[in-house]
C-alpha cells in the first residue's frame, strides 16, 4: 500500500499538523500549562446552584427563590427525626424517657434551635398526635427547626444526622435539606463510582484495539487533561451562567467517551500511514486532513445535539448541556493539538511495547465479507432489521413522565425510607403543600388591611377547591388588621413572623394529593384559576407546579428542537460527504437507534426490569431524561457516522464503484468503530450503576443507542440502504461540487 498522497494536504488542518509537528515541545508545554490554568479554575469555586430544585427561570423556581432570599429561616430549615421500637408504644414512659435523652444531644449541634415538636407536647390533642405519631403508634416524629440560612444548616448536616442517637430506639432522618445533600453526596459518587469502572475498562478495550502499551496510554492522557479543563471551565461560567452540579456529571459522562474515541481515530489513521511508508510529518498532515477533518465534522454533530438543551431555557437541561459542550470542546483540543505533538515524539515508537493479548490488534476482513452479504440480499437483511428497531422503540408509546422527586434515589437510602415512612403511616402526612408566594409591590405596607382584603377571596376560592385541606394565614383574615399586631393570637404573631418580609408572604395551601399525581396537577391548575386575577402577583410554587410548568414548556419547544438538530445535521453531514440522499437516511437510522433506546429504559426503568439488580424503584421517567437523552445520543450516534460515511466517502472518490465504496468503507472503519463503540459502551455502563435515577437511567439509554447504533444500524441497515439507492448516494447539486 503506498502512503495517502492528498492535494489537500496543505488545507488547515494539515498544516496545523505540520506545525504541531515542528512545534511539539511548545505544543506539550502549552498543553501541560492548561492543566496548571484548570487548577486554578478550580481552586476558584463554584457557583452552582440546586439541580435538585425547579431552575429560577420558571415559577416555581422563582418563588422557592425569593422564599429562599426573604425568609432565610422557613420549614426548609425543619429537620424530622423518626424514633422507633418493634415493641414499645410511644405512650410508654420508657419510650419517652429514650426519646428525651437522646434529644439532649441537639445541644452538640453548633446551631440555634427554634422549636423542638414532640408527640408529648399536647397528648390529647388529635390533629397533633396525628402528624406525631403512626397508626401503629409504634413510631414517633420529632421536628426540628433550627435557626440560620439553609448553608449554615447545610453545613452542620453532618453532626445533625450523627448527634441523635439511641441505643433502644431506632432513629431515621429526613427533611428536605438532608435529601438534597444526599442527592449532593450520591451525585459525587456517582461520578466517581462511573470513572473507577470506565476508565479501567476503556483501558483494556484501547490495549486490545492497538495492540500496544504506547498506543493506548495516549487516550488517557486527553482524558486527564480535558477532565480538569472542563470542570473547571463550569466552574467559571457558574459565576455567569446557570449551572448544576450535573453539569460535572454530563462532563464525566460525555468528556471520556468522546476524548477516547477522537483519539482512537486520530492514532489509528497515524499508524496506518505510517505502516504505508509515511514520514512522521506527513503521517500527521494526512491523520488532520482526514481523521482531524472527520473528528471536527463529529464533533459538530455532537454539539448541535447538545446546543438543543439550551432551548429548554425553563429547565436544568441548558447546565447539563453546557457541561457536556464544555467535555467536547475540550476533547477536540487536546485531540487536535497535544495528541499530533505526542505522536511526533513517539513516530514509529507508537507501535512499541506490544503487549501479549490474543486478538489484540488483529486485521481481519469481517467487516467487508459480511457488509458484501447483507449487499447481496439488501431487503431480506433490511426488513427484519426494521422490524426489530422498531419493535424496540414500540413501548415508548406507553411512557409516563414526571418531574421525579425522592422516588430517584436509592430505596434504601435512610432520607428516602423516613419520609416514606411518613407519608405511609403517619395520617396528617398523607398530605402534601403547595406555597404560594404573594409579591408585594414597591413601597408596599405588607401590614396593611388592603392586601388581606385582596388576599381573603382568593384564599375563599381555594379552600372550595377539591384536594384543599386547609388554608390558614393571617393574609387570609382581613379583620386581624384591626387589631394591634400584640393583640393577634400567638399562633397567628408566629405564623406571620416567619413566613412574611417587607417584600414576600408565603401562604401554604395543605393538600390531599401527593406530588407527581394527575389530581396534583389539575389541583395546581385550579389553585391558579384562583390566583391570575389577583391584585398582587401570586406565584405557584411546589413540585407540582413545577412539573406542571416544564410539561407545558418541553410540549411547547420539543417540534422545534427535533427540527433544528434534525436539519442541522444533515448539512454537516452534507458539507463532509457531498449528498443528499446520504444525510437523510443517516438521520432516519439514527432515529431509529435513538428510539430503540427509549423504548428499553421504559422497559427498564418504568416497568421495573432490572429494578433489584440495579436498586432502583419502578417509576414514570423523569421528564428531563427523553430530551437529555435524544440530544446527546443523536450526535454520539452521528459522531459514528460521520466517521463511517467518511470513509465511504473517500472509497467512492477513489473507486467510483458504490458497492465496493461501502464495503471498503466499512471495513476500514468498521473494527474501529467497534472498538470506539465498545469505548463508549464500557463508560455509560458505568453510570448505570449510579444511584441517583436520572444519571442511571441516561447511561443506560446512551449505552443501548450506541450499542444498537453500531451493530444492526451499522452492521446492517447502513450497507442494504446505501446498496439499494445505488449511485443515487452520491448525488448532490451541482453548486455542492468541489466546496
């Protein structure tokens, strides 16, 4: 075979690599000193808020946000310790005598604490012994509530969990802050439980691939210079732009498969010149000219995909989406400038320190033999290929969404089981509350007759409302106002000094129906019927209202995303293969590999398959996942592609013969692709093992789409479609030519 003798080789990307080429030392240094500069970014914080919470952007983020702002010191603050004994009565005196010793310990915790509510506070009152005690009367509640902003809270959660403890009783804990730090904490975990499995097995399959130990450590080496890069890239734009903490999860996620596959490209195309007599240099020029144009082509695909999450302004998904941007951006870097330096360095020593693995870096003729079979009989292959692609997707049909909630996390998580706890055998806790923020005008006397008047009809009109157990506030008794704040009842005085500021009041509405339940939002529906009319503006707030919102906003913007990535990439793919017909059918097959994928995690996720060997409770998806999952998996499903359509491409300029070009093509892409799928199939495994539900669940369907993706899509659909168009693949219009 003789060396690749492009006229173009002189194009940019060739001559960067002949620079770099050059320049190696000053690359490597240059390179090495972005690591010291992402140091730096991330020794400079963070700025990242609650992803745990509705975003801000929406209403119900917006009133848990001034409620945040206002009342620093709220029910958030409350922390809820359940005591327990398979034997004893909480009535009994031993019961109360463990339960008040073990309470003695709350002074350990460097906190005010504002009020301490026990079942032992007022015994013959019903209402209280309902939301103390369960029906068993076996286990008993103890509230919480401590002074500070919920940091300062936040910060001592750790001795809060920890200072409480019995040797007869059983005691859990809950509340709302101890769940989001778990969340926080799993989160973290999650990522780092992901990279211990991936990175290792990438290792493996990249030793398999090349062959040898030299080859497959320079993958790993992009990857630890982009990992750091990125992350501390989101750290930066937190101070400027809305970003989650799932944003360094979407890094880990996309940052290492995408960096290790570039890079596997670019290796592999500077080792098959090399062996065809090339310098080192021009094995550089015409890896950049080919691979380096292929990778930046999938590249793009991989960001239209992802700049689709940034239309779903009303959501947490512009934060995950910048992540994984930031993972892509930081992969073509170091893939297109420090990986060319590395191999100058190394030159023909890229094929040195072989290691002994049968099979490594085998060369065999599968890919064409069996592509040249399915061509022979491209409608027996492609029928059943069809059929199966779409009996997978089928069940998506079925999917139920939801804003998710505790219900994501573990099942055996402590947070998660108390508050269940809670709602199941405690009666007053079958409840659930729905606050509503009134926001009072510039200048405004929060004290002041007119505003409850105003309020008072509104509060009438909720309480008729089916669901509505009670709505109790001073904003709702117009008649207090007459009276001298001193003179007000205690509970009232209590009430409105922790729930209003001289610019917000929050009233909570007690419902029956739990959040994530149709009743919840046609009670949300109906509540604001109530409240648009209003002289103040009265924001929503609650889960419910969130979940409410975003299904109206993904309803409202997913046809114009689908159209937008949809189109988008066929130009690109357009602009690197020169055909019309082409792009469409990459398009339709990756639709088709991205719906099998949600098809199964309804399968897996909804219905419960797999739900005790991966810990996790059956349940609607979250609503985030399929627009999560259809941005990112469409572009790593193109990603391949585009690689593979890249050689086709160059087969056909060179043959002119279709059926030939597709079988060359793939076979001089196919065991890498393979190799590169398998990369990003061991990584998204990884995440399947998280715990918190929507980063499983996204590993799981971006692990299935690739898989699918580059075994009956690849392996079958691509060569019977591209065999019965013909030359028609190619065909484009004429001011396409030579661009």
């Amino acid at each position: 075979m003789q060396p690749s003798n492009h006229s173009t080789r002189d194009g940019i990307l060739a001559g960067l690599g002949r620079f770099t080429h050059k320049k190696r030392g000053l690359v490597t240094a240059l390179s090495l000193a972005t690591l010291a500069l992402s140091g730096v970014l991330i020794a400079g914080g963070n700025e990242f808020e609650d992803g745990n919470q509705p975003p801000p952007s929406i209403e119900a983020g917006r009133a848990l946000e001034l409620v945040s702002e206002e009342l620093p010191v709220t029910s958030t603050n409350t922390v809820t310790y359940i005591f327990s004994h398979g034997e004893w009565d909480w009535s009994e005196d031993r019961f109360e005598n463990e339960l008040n010793a073990s309470l003695d310990d709350l002074q350990e915790i460097d906190l005010e604490v504002l009020s301490v509510s026990t079942a032992y506070d007022d015994r013959e009152n019903p209402v209280h012994l309902a939301q103390h005690v369960s029906q068993d009367g076996k286990r008993t509640a103890v509230f919480v509530q401590f002074g500070g902003t919920d940091e300062q809270v936040e910060h001592e959660l750790g001795n809060i969990k920890d200072s409480i403890s019995s040797e007869d009783l059983e005691v859990l804990v809950t509340g709302s802050l101890v769940i989001s730090h778990d969340f926080d904490r799993l989160l973290e975990q999650d990522q780092i439980r992901a990279e211990i499995i991936g990175l290792p097995l990438s290792f493996l399959i990249l030793l398999f691939v090349f062959g040898t130990l030299s080859a497959a450590a320079l993958p790993m080496a992009i990857v630890a210079l982009m990992l750091p890069l990125a992350i501390g890239l989101s750290f930066l734009i937190s101070h400027y732009f809305s970003m989650t903490q799932y944003s360094t999860s979407m890094i880990s996620l996309i940052g290492i498969a995408v960096s290790i596959d570039y890079s596997l490209f670019m290796i592999s195309r500077f080792r098959e010149e090399l062996e065809a007599g090339a310098t080192t240099e021009d094995a550089i020029a015409t890896m950049m000219h080919t691979a380096g144009r292929a990778i930046l082509y999938s590249g793009a695909t991989v960001a239209v995909g992802l700049c689709s999450l940034f239309y779903f302004s009303e959501t947490h998904m512009p934060s995950m989406g910048m992540g994984a941007f930031l993972a892509v951006l930081g992969a073509l870097l170091y893939s297109l400038t420090l990986l060319p330096a590395l191999l100058s360095f190394l030159g023909a020593r890229i094929n040195s320190l072989r290691v002994p693995i049968p099979g490594a870096n085998r060369k065999t003729k599968f890919w064409e033999t069996f592509s040249t079979k399915v061509m022979k009989n491209p409608v027996r292959w492609l029928v059943p290929a069809m059929a199966v692609l779409l009996l997978l997707g089928s069940p998506f049909l079925n999917v139920q969404l939801t804003a998710g909630g505790v219900e994501a996390l573990p099942p055996d998580l402590e947070s998660r089981q108390a508050l269940e706890i809670l709602e199941d055998e405690f009666p007053a806790f079958t409840a659930s509350v729905v606050p509503l923020v009134v926001v009072f005008e510039e200048g405004h006397d929060p004290y002041s007759k007119e505003v409850a008047q105003g309020m008072e009809s509104i509060c009438q009109g909720i309480r008729g409302i089916t669901g509505v157990i009670s709505i109790e506030h001073p904003m709702c008794k117009p008649d207090l106002f007459d009276l001298e704040f001193e003179q007000w009842p205690e509970n009232d005085r209590i009430l409105w000094q922790t729930t209003v500021s001289q610019n917000i009041a929050m009233i909570d509405v007690a419902t029956t129906f739990a959040s994530g339940t149709d009743e919840a939002e046609q009670l949300i529906k109906d509540i604001r019927t109530q409240t648009v009319d209003s002289g103040q503006e009265v924001l929503v707030g609650g889960w419910s209202s969130f979940e409410v919102d975003m299904k109206q906003h993904l309803s409202d913007r997913i046809p114009i995303v689908l159209a937008f990535v949809l189109i988008l990439t066929m130009v690109l793919v357009w602009m690197q293969v020169r055909s019309v017909i082409v792009p469409v059918k990459a398009v339709l097959m990756n639709i088709l590999s991205v719906s099998a994928s949600f098809g199964l995690i309804v399968v897996v996720f909804q219905e419960g398959l797999l739900a005790d060997a991966l810990n996790f409770t059956p349940q609607p998806l979250d609503l985030m996942v399929p627009p999560l999952v259809f941005g990112i998996a469409f572009g790593l499903s193109m990603d391949y592609e585009v690689l593979m359509l890249s050689r086709i491409h160059e087969a056909w300029n060179e043959t002119g013969d279709n059926t030939l070009a597709v079988s060359t093509g793939l076979q001089a892409s196919g065991s890498l692709i393979t190799g590169a799928a398998a990369i990003m199939i061991a990584v998204f495994s990884g995440f399947i093992f998280a715990d918190v539900m929507i980063i499983k669940s996204i590993g799981f369907a971006l692990a299935i789409a690739v898989f699918v993706d580059a075994t009956i899509v690849r392996a079958i659909v691509v060569p019977s479609a591209m065999r019965l168009m013909g030359k028609a693949n190619w065909w484009s219009p004429r001011f396409g030519k030579g661009v």
